[in-house]
C-alpha cells in the first residue's frame, strides 16, 4: 500500500485510490484523477524539489505501461495536475515548469497514513477564546499620546516609501507573473479544412497541406467544423502527431486527443 501525502497542509493525495481530497473537507470533494495524472503527480511528489526531466516521466509514467506519447500529451498531464489539486482546494501551484528542463514538485509535504492525517485533523484543538468577564474588569488605559511630524514633511516620506515599495515588489512578482509561453505558439496555419483549422510545426504551407491530405486517406481524422488541429513532425519516433482539440488548447476547459503515426515521413518526401 503506498502511503498518502500531505500537500501544504491543505489537501491529501491518495495514490492508490487516485484521488484528492481537502482534508478540512475529507471523504467530500474528492477529486478522481485518471491513471497518467496520478502516476505523474506521484512521481513528482516522491521526489519533492527534484527537477524532473520529461524524459524520465515518458519512461516512468508511459513506456512502462507500453505507450508511446508525444510531448504535448505529457503537458495536457501537468495542466491536468494543476487543474485538479485546485478543485481540490488548494490555492497555491506547487507544480513548476523549468524551461527546457522538466517539471518539479515544490509542495510542503507530509507523508503518512489516511487515518493519522484525518485522526490529527478532528483532533485539532479549538482556538482558545479571552473570557469577556476579564476584559470588562480592567480599567481603561488612555491611549499614548504621539508626538506628531510636522505635516509638510510626513506626507513626503510616505510618498516616496509607498514608490519604493510599489516598484520592488513590482520586480520580485514580475518573473512569477510573467504568463507562460503557449506551447504551439511556433506553429504556422495551413489552412481550414472541412470546417477544421489546421496548423503545421512546418513552415511550408503546400507540403503540410499535402501531408495532411495523406493522413486524411490513410487514417479517420474527426477534426470537423470548430475544432483546432496541430500537426507535429516528432524526428526522435520517425512519425507524425497529430493534436484536435474542441477549442483553443490554452483554454482549460479545452477537450483534446493525441492521435501519434509511427509511420515514417521525413523532410525530402
């Protein structure tokens, strides 16, 4: 039985039941995840502060259930992650992107069993409250009395305070603040084909247009009327992805599937 974790004190992660629950709100609104998101969210939590490469998690969480995904698909996995510990009700991202690196956990972590942190958490004591009596039988104390800055010069200081602060906070939150990079932001369009627009990680509109022709004859392709397709070259697998989504995939609501043809197409077809 694996052991159950903590995350910021707020929610708990159950990996066999592959489930999050806010422990102040425990066994209700849990959150069901499927099986890649939990195994991913498990790795990352077992190895809290470690970088993960996205290597790594293809091997680990993946190839050793015998699938093949491509990267956009491993990216769906961590929004999905992100999405769910949120529902769960915790406010904080404790999953981060290292760009060009990987992903990593950064989460105060405790683990343990379910009945200890449940146990621990109706057990809790209840905040201790001043008795009233008291406080109405001590005398009142008149306020100190503080001597005042002449008033040309207190506003002054506040201003220039208030500036400082306003711009050193301004540069400490800027990269935290800073939106993400989208992930098919270097794709170029091809074309609405049956209602569906299709884009290339190609920049050659008439080969794309062609390749995509060629997939349409070998393989059922349900992009139709609304949805959005990326079309991915993967070199490292000699073959071909393709991503359809209902809507813009930077949209969280966004619905998409990974389709991956192993079969080999290279640049001088």
């Amino acid at each position: 039985m694996k052991p159950v974790f903590l995350i910021n004190e707020t929610v708990l992660f159950e990996p066999d039941a592959r489930r999050l629950c806010s422990l102040a709100d425990y066994p209700s609104r849990a959150v069901i995840l499927h099986g890649p998101v939990s195994e991913c969210l498990l790795q990352l939590l077992e190895q809290n502060e470690q970088l993960l490469t996205q290597r790594y998690l293809f091997a680990a969480v993946w190839e050793k259930q015998g699938a093949v995904v491509t990267t956009n698909a491993l990216y769906q996995t961590i929004a999905s992650i992100r999405k769910a510990l949120k529902s769960a009700g915790l406010e904080e991202n404790v999953i981060i992107t290292v760009p060009k690196a990987g992903f990593k956990s950064v989460a105060q972590l405790r683990v343990g069993t379910l009945a200890e942190f449940v146990e621990q958490n109706k057990t809790a004591p209840s905040p201790v409250l001043a008795d009233a009596s008291s406080e109405m039988a001590k005398p009142e104390i008149p306020p100190a009395v503080t001597p005042r800055t002449p008033r040309f010069w207190r506003p002054s200081i506040a201003y220039w305070l208030a500036g400082a602060l306003f711009l050193f906070s301004c540069g400490v939150l800027y990269p935290e603040i800073k939106p993400a990079e989208p992930v098919f932001v270097g794709y170029h369009p091809i074309g609405t084909i049956n209602g569906c627009q299709v884009y290339s990680s190609w920049n050659e509109t008439e080969k794309s247009q062609r390749m995509w022709a060629a997939l349409s004859q070998r393989f059922p392709l349900a992009c139709k009327t609304g949805k959005v397709a990326y079309m991915t070259m993967n070199r490292a697998q000699l073959g071909i992805s393709v991503i359809i989504c209902d809507r813009a995939p930077e949209n969280r609501e966004a619905r998409c599937e990974s389709i991956f043809y192993r079969q080999p197409y290279y640049d001088n077809e």
